[in-house]
C-alpha cells in the first residue's frame, strides 16, 4: 500500500507546488496587464481631452483674427467680411464651425433702421425674430459662409434667448471669449436631435477705453460668434485610438441625462462600456466648463489581458506533466523514493532561482534603459562621479553641452575629461575648486562658469549615496541667454538713467557699443554720425578700434569714402542694412580695403541709426576679424543697440536746439526762428486801473472768485504782430494774422488762464521778464504745450502796450521726458516702481516720519515660495507670468498713498504710510490669503498656485537711515521662510513674531 501511497503523495505535491508557481506567475501577469490597460486607457483619454481643448482654442483664435478685423477698421461691410472669411475657408480648415457671423449691438428705437439697411444689401425678406420689443438687439446680420442651413438663422436676434444671451453679457462685461451652454441652433430648424453652442467674442469702439467693466459696456460695438454642432465638432478629434472609447460630453459639472450634449456610441453600445475603465475630466472653454466622462469599449484590452489566460494555461500543463512524470518515476524507481523526491524538490527551487534570477535581471535592464532615458531626455547636463574622481555615467545633454568628442574614453580615464572640460574654461577655478572640496550631507554647491566660447554654464554639486559609495551629482545648465538677457537690459536701463540725467552723448554711445561688445566678445563695433549738413561722417564711438581706422572715416564727404568705410556711405545712402560677411570677396578688396588688412578686419555690417520719426541719424558697425555672416540673434542685438543710440542721438539734438533756442531769445530781433509775438497789454491794463478804482485791492482773490473776469482780460488781449515761426507753431499764415485769427489762445488756452493770470500779476506789479509753461491751441484745433517767455519792452512798463512773447512747443519733449521717466522709474517686467523709485519713496517717508515723531508707518517684504521649482519645471516665460500675476493682485489690494515695488528677482516690498504693526498684519493677511487662494492658467490648461512668505517691520523717524528698516523686515521673512513658508512674521525686537502660520501644501 506505501509503495502506491507514496508516488501518489508526491505526484500530489509536485502538482500542488506547480499549481502554486502557476498561481503566482498568473497573479503578477494579471496585474501588469490590468496596469499597462489602465495607463493606455488614461493616457488616450488624456490626449482626447488636449484635442478638444486644442481644437476649440483653435477656433476662439480664428474668432480673434475676425475681432481683430473689426479693431483694425472702423467699419467693415458685408463684401468686405465675405472676402475676408473666404480667404480664411473656415468650413474647409476648421471642422465643426458651421459659419462665422457677426451680431450688432441695436437699440429698441434703431431696429426699424438696420432692417431696412440689411434689405437694401439684397435681402428683400430679412426680419429680425422673434419679433417684440427688448432693451436691445444682437441679430445675425453677417453669417459667412452663406449656405441653406446659415439662412435659417440669418436676422435672428440672439439676445431674445436666456441662455445666448447670457454668453453675450459675459463677453461683453469679461473682453473675453465666452461659450452658451446646451442649446439646438437655429440652423437645424429646432431639431431635438443634435445638440450645439455658440462662441462670442466682444467687438469694442476703437476710440474709446475699454479697461474697466463700466467702460466695457459703454465702448461695446458688436460680437463676433461662431455655431458649433457636436456631432460635427467631435468627429475626428480623437483619430483612431478613441474608437474604442465611449466619449460623453455634459454641460457644466453634473452628469445629468438633461445636460448630455454629445455621446459618440449611443443605445446598446453605450451600456456595453466598461464600469471600471471609466474617467470623468472637467475643461473650462471660454469661461463655460464641460464634464467629459471616457469609457472603454469591450476589445479595448486587446490582447494584453490575453497573457494572464496563457500563462495559466502554460503552467497548468507543465504542472500536470511535471506531477505525471514525478509519478511514473516514482512509481518505476521505489527503492530511490526519497531520493526522488529530494531531486524533484530541487529541481523546483532551481527552476524557481532561475525564474527569479531572469526576472530580476529584466527589471534591472528596464530600471537601466529608463534612467538612461530619462537622464537623456533632461534639458540640464548630468555627471556622476566618486570622491576619487571615478566617472561612473554622464547624459548626452552633458556631452553636447562640454562638446565631448566620441573617441574620447571617459569611462577608462575620468582625468582626460576633466582635462577636456578644463580646456573650454576661462576660469577653471570653480570647476576645479568644486571637485576638491565637495558639499557633505543634503548641501549643495553652485558656481558659474564662463566657457571660452561666450556661453555662461550653472553649475551644481551635491553629495549622493550611491551603495556603500559615497557619490557626487553634477547639473550643468547653459544659462548664456538669460545671462545675455539680463546684461542686455541693464544696458537699456543704463542708456535710459544716462539720457535722463543728462549725461553726454559721447558718453552714451559709447555705452551702448560697449554692452554689443559685451554680448558678442568677437565683436568690434563703431557708431558713425551725420553732420548737420548730412553730407559727411563723423565719429561717435568706437573704443575698441585703432586710431587710424576711425579717422580715416571721420569728417569725410560720404562721396570720397571707400573700402570698408564705403559700406558705411553705402547703408546711409540706401537707408537699408548691408552685410559684408567676407571683405577678400569685394571685387577690388586689394585696392580699397588697405585699411580693413591692416586694422585686421575681414567682415564688416552696417545697420542704420534711425530716430524717432524715422529720420536717418547715422549708421552702426560691426567688424569682425574672421569672415562671418550674422545670424538672427545678432541682427536682433544690434537693431536693439541701433534703437538706443537713436534714442541719445535724438535727445542730444533736442538739448542742442533748446540751447540755440535760448541763444536765439537774447537776438529777437535778428529775425531768429523761435515764435515770437508783440502783444498789446494797454486794454488790460485800463481794465485793471477800473479795478483798483472800484475797490479791489487783492486782484489773485478776486479772479479765483470771479474766473470770468479773467477770461475778459485774456479776450482784451491784441496780437499786433507774429513772425514765421509763430505762424507755423499755430499751423496759421499771414492771411490768418491780417484778418485778425490769431488770439491769446495761441499762447493760453482756455485751461491755461490761472498761468495767463499769474503772468498778468507779475507784469502789473512790475515785473519785466515772466516766463511760464502753458497749453495753447492750434487754428487746426489741437492742444499743444509751450514754454512762455512775456518780455516788456523798456519803457512800456505802466502802459504794457508793448510786451514781446516767445513762445516754443515742448510737447515732444515733455512726452519724452516722461517716458523717459516711466522707463527709468518702473520694472519692465511687472509695471511696478522699481527697486531706485521704491527706496526714494522711503526715503521721503522716513524723512516725513523725522519732522512728525507722533506718525507711523510699516514695511512690508515679500518672497515668493519656490519660485526656482517653477522656473525648473515651466520655463522662464512662466516664470515671469507668475510674477506679473503677483504684481496685479499686489495692486488690487493697495490703497492710493500705498507704494509696492520690485527689489529682487522674486522679492517684493510694499510701503504703508500712517499704518502701525496691527493694521499692517490685518493688510499682510488679507494679502497672503488673496494670493493662495488664486491662481494662473497657462497654456495647456495647467493651473498654478502660489503663496508667498511675507516679513514686516515698523517704520520709525528714529531710524538711522531706511535701510534699517528693510534690514528688520528682510530678517523677517527669512525667519518666515525658514519657519514653513505662506506665513507672516514681524520684527519688533522680540523673539518670536510669528502672525499666522498656513503650510503650503
């Protein structure tokens, strides 16, 4: 009986063991299986939901392109709009629109009027419906293209409808695009059975503001809309891998049968989706959400889910045929029974080992090929070493990055790439001090590194754990043009805090071809100007070139000048730039470029100085001592440096003529050709002898009190005579003189007359000279500003019938100044003052706190949280677009006497005058939750948030200076960021200051 007995029980385990193993591989096929269909399910839903987000940001830009049709032209007829949209063929490039139209804004009482009109243009038949009276009107007046089904809906008024309308009234308070829910078109003739919605955007008054709610509704013009039919809209988006999806769209957030729009399988083949492949994602489109929920069909799987059954089959019957054969040698071999079975248990583990040996060396190849993947795919160069300098892996970012040449053996000598990367460097010292003394523990080391090409690299070390090896991680980042960039707008600010104090223009050119060749060290740049004459050179600035190369240029009729200084005539001769990439190629290089061979030039460009109004200023050049042709980077770098010394070019000319212009005052009488007018005073002066007479001692009193008195005084006024210049400020001529046209408007308007007054006082005090700016009007009609200069001739001090004006026009230059201003005092990036005008302003404050002890006043210091996470993971351009977002909803918050301002990359600070430590908290709080609570949508649909760490400190005339007061609130927010960040400290000296306390999530 156990000689039967025992093959049996060892049939019976070998086959229990296998059954189990089987079990065990069918588990894990099974469950990779259900994951890879999981990933293939989300990741296809994921790219239908872009392709509808996609597609229908498409589409509101070609809305854009027909607002913007409307912004460029005041009117804009049917024919006009025809053409317009043919060139565009919507209905061929862009599927699922079923027209593009445009709605006018009506008025009740303009109704009967534009029906008239439409019918006039060829539609006998055109109403607007449903008839009836409304506030207003949108009726569909262009519909393009013009089909059967558009003609259903041609002079239907969309404002008649709850649901159209409302979309209307959101574009028209937002600016933006705006989306109608659930709704059947009128082009299906009310048709149950499709589903659509429309898309409107406003269409403004191009004359008039529309920055503001209120202004929004008064400038509105027009909309311009689009009809979408679903079932048109969504065929084809999601290609050939959303077959077997079930996609339904719902309008808003519920998935309420009521607000189904679209469902791409419908009856039995929607209820044999899936249950448990099932997402549900919500798109915001012109500010109207969707819920789209994506089921998979059956077959989705494919034949992934067919693994798990072959495995199991595989196994059942190795199992059987393993337990089969462990019987028969049992059975056969009694005698070696235990033997057997021992072989037999052994044989299992072996084949277990090598199973899970195989299995593991997979994962390791897989876990391998995805770092390199990965490591491959990273925009930063990747190196990891030992502390002995053994190089175990680097990513190809690095080898591009260093320029690694392939037959370079870096993984038997790590030394010959050090020595590689060494021999790129300017300054190998921060490379070579970053491997001697690494960072220990989580700290990491960084340096910039200055290639000897141009680039600028960033250079981070930090310690890793690699085994039982201690490791180093090095990140290479080529930051050359952020870096560039950054020197290019210091330069800008430079040239701009030079022309506004004044300083000289040989001063600031030579600034601005220094920052070129900056930026492109290879460089050798000149600024050549035009003579009054405009028939010669003159030399501006050229630092880095010889001598004798710049006079050979200098003081030269443009005519004479040859070789390489006749590209230069040549460019301001054509007004066009010209390149010369290689100087040996000109025809007769040998004869005319002598002085190029010897200053060892071989290319050459010209770009022409421009001002303002266009006017050719002189030129700018660029030599380069090996033949080359410029690329778009540098084209872009020296219209940029061209545009600026146009600017101190033509702000040079401005201060010259107002000094000839003062010159020109002390000879009136040469005939010079400043405005100059004689004016008879002598009405006036009897008018204000009446006065004196009559009891009025305080004349200032009583013209603030009676202003029509004034205004009578100014209407006495006689223009006896104008010269030229006069005339031609006023746009007048001698005709206008003669027949008495001119008057005390071309020097005081009607909102100058408390400047005519105070003119008026000083002349009649006595007073021989009086100079002032005023406004005046043009015969044309246009309001100009001027600079007064009221002479009275000796001898006509009592009588003032002689009193001789010059007058000159500083509109341009006011302007000027004030955009210069603007430059100089506000961030480019966010609007906000900068970090000069925000410490001026507290500096004023601090000096108003010195003379009033009793007043108060508080700073406050704000840090962005983990603003280097955003710029790593989004880019630069994100970057900026939080911290614009930051500056808004800074001066949302802000009352008018409170000053905000950008310090730092990523810091801002904000002034709050007569505000004390507890008010200033109760400010900083409402600030710190505006922020946390908001957020910024970028493209793709990825929504950002961020919070900031905000340090405060009081402000008080005891302090020695201001910068006391930043240094309190500095700390602050360091202790703010090193306590958790999105939270608010104080220093008032004591230990802890800690307001609130919010962790970032």
């Amino acid at each position: 009986m156990s000689h039967w007995m025992g093959p049996r029980v060892l049939a019976a385990l070998v086959l229990a063991l296998c059954l189990g193993l089987t079990y065990g591989a069918w588990r894990n096929a099974h469950d990779a299986s259900e994951q890879q269909v999981r990933a293939d399910f989300d990741f296809r839903v994921h790219e239908l939901v872009n392709n509808i987000a996609g597609r229908m940001q498409t589409y509101i830009q070609v809305l854009h392109g027909v607002q913007g049709l409307y912004a460029s032209s005041q009117e804009v007829t049917r024919r006009e709009f025809h053409a317009y949209l043919a060139v565009q063929q919507v209905d061929r490039h862009f599927p699922g629109i079923h027209g593009i139209g445009y709605l006018p804004l009506l008025s009740g009482a303009a109704l009967a009027r534009h029906e008239a009109s439409v019918r006039a243009e060829g539609y006998p038949g055109y109403a607007v419906r449903p008839h009836g009276q409304r506030a207003w009107h949108a009726p569909i007046t262009y519909l393009e293209p013009l089909s059967e089904s558009n003609l259903l809906a041609f002079g239907y008024d969309i404002g008649s409808e709850p649901v159209r309308r409302a979309a209307l009234e959101q574009a028209r308070d937002t600016g933006q695009a705006a989306m109608t829910g659930k709704i059947h078109l009128v082009q299906d003739g009310g048709s149950a059975q499709s589903h659509g919605f429309l898309i409107v955007l406003p269409v403004y008054e191009n004359s008039l503001l529309h920055g503001s709610v209120e202004q929004r509704r008064a400038a509105l013009r027009a909309w311009v809309f689009a009809p979408f039919r679903m079932g048109d809209l969504m065929a084809g988006v999601g290609g050939e891998s959303a077959r077997q999806l079930d996609l339904e769209i719902y309008d808003g957030a519920q998935l309420a049968e009521a607000a189904l729009m679209y469902d791409s399988l419908q009856g039995a083949l929607s209820s044999a989706a899936s249950d448990s492949l099932v997402a549900q994602e919500t798109i915001t489109i012109a500010g109207h959400a969707w819920t789209l929920r994506v089921r998979a069909m059956p077959g989705f799987d494919g034949e992934l889910l067919a693994r798990p059954r072959l495995v199991a089959l595989t196994g059942l019957l190795a199992s059987i045929v393993l337990a089969l054969t462990a019987w028969l040698l049992a059975a056969g071999r009694a005698r070696a029974q235990v033997a057997l079975a021992r072989s037999s248990e052994l044989t299992g583990q072996l084949e277990q080992g090598q199973a899970s040996v195989l299995a593991m060396a997979e994962a390791a190849q897989r876990s391998q090929a995805m770092l390199r993947s990965i490591l491959d795919s990273t925009i930063d160069g990747i190196l990891v070493d030992n502390i002995d300098g053994r190089i175990f892996t680097s990513n190809r970012r690095f080898r591009d990055l260093w320029q690694v040449p392939d037959a370079l053996d870096w993984q038997a000598d790590g030394a010959a790439l050090v020595r590689h990367v060494e021999s790129q460097l300017e300054q190998a010292a921060p490379f070579l001090g970053a491997r001697v003394h690494a960072p220990h523990g989580h700290r990491e080391r960084r340096d910039v590194l200055h290639l000897r090409d141009g680039r600028v690299v960033e250079q981070y070390v930090r310690s890793m754990q690699l085994g039982n090896e201690q490791a180093r991680l090095w990140t290479f980042r080529d930051i050359s043009e952020r870096s560039q960039m950054e020197r290019r707008e210091h330069t800008r600010r430079q040239v701009l805090e030079m022309l506004a104090t004044g300083a000289p223009l040989e001063r600031v050119l030579e600034s601005v071809v220094l920052s070129v060749q900056a930026d492109h060290p290879a460089m050798l740049c000149s600024i050549l100007l035009l003579d009054e004459s405009r028939h010669r050179l003159v030399l501006g600035a050229a630092p880095g070139l010889p001598a004798f190369f710049n006079l050979a240029s200098h003081g030269h009729d443009l005519d004479t000048l040859q070789g390489v200084h006749g590209i230069a005539a040549q460019a301001l001769r054509d007004d066009l730039r010209v390149i010369v990439g290689d100087l040996h190629a000109v025809a007769d290089a040998q004869e005319t470029m002598e002085l190029a061979w010897r200053a060892q030039l071989q290319s050459c460009w010209a770009e022409p100085v421009r001002g303002g109004s266009g006017k050719l200023l002189g030129v700018l050049m660029a030599y380069h001592r090996q033949p080359t042709l410029p690329g778009a980077a540098h084209l872009a770098r020296l219209s940029e440096a061209a545009h600026l010394a146009g600017m101190a070019i033509e702000q040079a000319q401005v201060a010259l003529a107002l000094r000839a212009g003062e010159a020109r005052f002390r000879s009136l009488y040469d005939h010079a050709p400043v405005a100059l007018w004689e004016q008879d005073w002598s009405a006036v002066r009897a008018a204000l002898d009446v006065l004196e007479q009559a009891g009025v001692r305080d004349l200032g009193a009583h013209f603030q009190a009676h202003p029509e008195a004034l205004q009578r005084l100014a209407g006495m006024v006689r223009i006896i005579d104008a010269n030229g210049a006069a005339l031609a400020q006023v746009r007048a001529n001698e005709d206008d003189q003669r027949r008495g046209a001119l008057g005390l408007a071309q020097n005081f308007d009607d909102s100058a007359l408390p400047r005519f007054g105070d003119a008026l006082l000083a002349l009649a005090g006595g007073a021989h000279l009086y100079e002032c700016e005023s406004s005046f009007v043009r015969l044309d009609g246009a309001a100009r500003q001027n600079e007064l200069s009221l002479l009275v001739m000796p001898g006509h001090a009592d009588s003032l019938d002689f009193v001789m004006v010059s007058s000159l026009d500083i509109t341009e230059r006011k302007r000027m100044n004030a955009e210069l201003l603007q430059l100089a005092t506000t961030d480019f990036l966010t609007g906000l003052p900068n970090r000069r005008h925000f410490m001026a302003a507290l500096e004023n404050e601090h000096a108003r706190l010195q003379r009033e002890l009793a007043s108060c006043a508080s700073v406050l210091m704000l840090d962005i949280d983990h603003f280097k996470r955003v710029n790593d993971e989004y880019g630069h351009a994100v970057g900026d677009a939080v911290l614009r977002h930051l500056g808004a909803l800074m001066c949302q918050a802000l009352r008018k006497v409170d000053v905000p301002g950008r310090v730092g990359g990523e810091e801002f600070a904000i002034l709050l005058p007569g505000t004390d430590l507890s008010a200033a908290a109760v400010f900083a709080e409402r600030l710190r939750r505006r922020v946390a609570e908001s957020s910024l949508t970028i493209d793709g649909g990825i929504v950002i948030t961020i919070t900031v760490s905000i340090g405060m400190a009081a402000m008080a005339g005891t302090d020695a200076d201001c910068d006391a007061v930043l240094a309190r609130a500095d700390e602050a927010l360091y202790r703010a960021k090193r306590g958790g960040r999105n939270r608010i400290e104080q220093n008032d000296g004591g230990g802890d200051g800690v307001l609130s306390k919010f962790m970032a999530q």
